[in-house]
C-alpha cells in the first residue's frame, strides 16, 4: 500500500518549497488525508529516529504511535474545514470520512 499511496498524492515539485524543507531547524512532514508521510524533513527524522524512506508511504500511526491520535485530530479538521474555507477540496486529495484517518 505504501507505494500506492506516494503515487497517488505526491508532494509539489517547487524549489522555494523544498528549500524549506531542506533548511528548516524545526521537523517538517507532509501528509496525505489518511495520515501517510509524503515528504519529511532530516531533522525531524533526526527527532523520531527512523529514516526518511521509513517514514514515506507509512502512517503517522506506524511511525509515532504516542502522537498519532493529536496528528490525526489535525489533518481531519484541516480536511474537514478545506471546503469551507476555500470553496472545494484540495487539488489531488481523496476525501476521507470523518474517524478514518
């Protein structure tokens, strides 16, 4: 499934973007509706101890279980309130019912 998931949504090719990732001293991930890691950063591999290709195509949940649930929390109520704030989905995303992430 992990292979499935990075082919479906993939993280925006921009350099501005990457850069940010690249050079930030806080942990950046990107994630999909279903909570998959799409891009991470070094350092916040660094933070959690498991490598970047450990992390891309897992859930949050197969990685940080601690944090899984304030994680998940998040990303469905970024989900939930998309629509309204800019009139449709995200560009790419599947909708995720409510409690499946």
């Amino acid at each position: 499934m992990r292979s499935s998931v990075v082919q479906d949504v993939q993280f925006p090719k921009q350099p501005a973007l990457q850069l940010i990732y690249d050079t930030a001293p806080i942990g950046l991930a990107y994630l999909s509706p279903d909570c998959r890691y799409l891009q991470i950063n070094q350092r916040l591999t660094e933070i959690c101890g498991i490598s970047v290709e450990g992390h891309l195509g897992r859930t949050v949940h197969d990685c940080v279980p601690a944090l899984a649930s304030a994680v998940e929390g998040i990303v469905q109520s970024i989900m939930e309130s998309w629509p309204r704030l800019f009139g449709q989905r995200p560009a790419g995303f599947k909708w995720i019912p409510a409690g499946l992430c």
